[in-house]
C-alpha cells in the first residue's frame, strides 16, 4: 500500500525502481529548488552512506553558490563507486 502510494506521489518523478530522477545537480526533475542525496536517487552509484553524505556537502555548497548569485557546478558521478563500470567477480 504505501508503495503505490509513493508512486502516485511521485509520479514521472521516479525510475522503476522507485529512486528519484535528478538533475545534473541532483535536482528532481522538474523541482528545481527540491533536492534527492542519497539512496533516493538514481545516480548510477552504489548506495553509500558516504556517498549521501557527498551528496549533502555538494547540494549545500551549490546552495551557497545559487544564494551568492554564482552558477551551480553539475554533479559528477563518482567513478569509484559508479554501478555501471563495474566488472562481476566470480565468488
């Protein structure tokens, strides 16, 4: 039940897997001033805590750089932790 909730919620706002599609500054689309760090959104990442909490660091310092009038730097994705460069490792 609060899964379809969720979805209805959110709408076109979600990936099939629930994660919240963001911007190039990890803005909802289509939300400019709303924001997904984390596990929430469907940057190609592992889902880290230190990743969320990268994510934290770099949507405040583009606050203070949008509140100074400055442009906002876009998000890159951190190769370390990219989900779509990594090989499989036979176990």
């Amino acid at each position: 039940m609060l899964r379809k909730i969720y979805f209805l919620a959110t709408g076109d706002k979600v990936d099939k897997l629930g994660r919240l599609k963001v911007g190039k500054y990890l803005e909802v689309e289509g939300e400019p001033d709303i924001f997904a760090i984390g596990d929430c959104n469907d940057t190609p990442e592992i889902k880290l805590a230190k990743l969320a909490q990268d994510h934290s660091k770099f949507v405040v310092d583009n606050l203070k750089l949008k509140h100074e009038g400055k442009e906002m730097k876009p998000y890159s994705v951190n190769s370390e932790f990219n989900c779509r460069n990594r090989n499989n490792h036979p176990s």
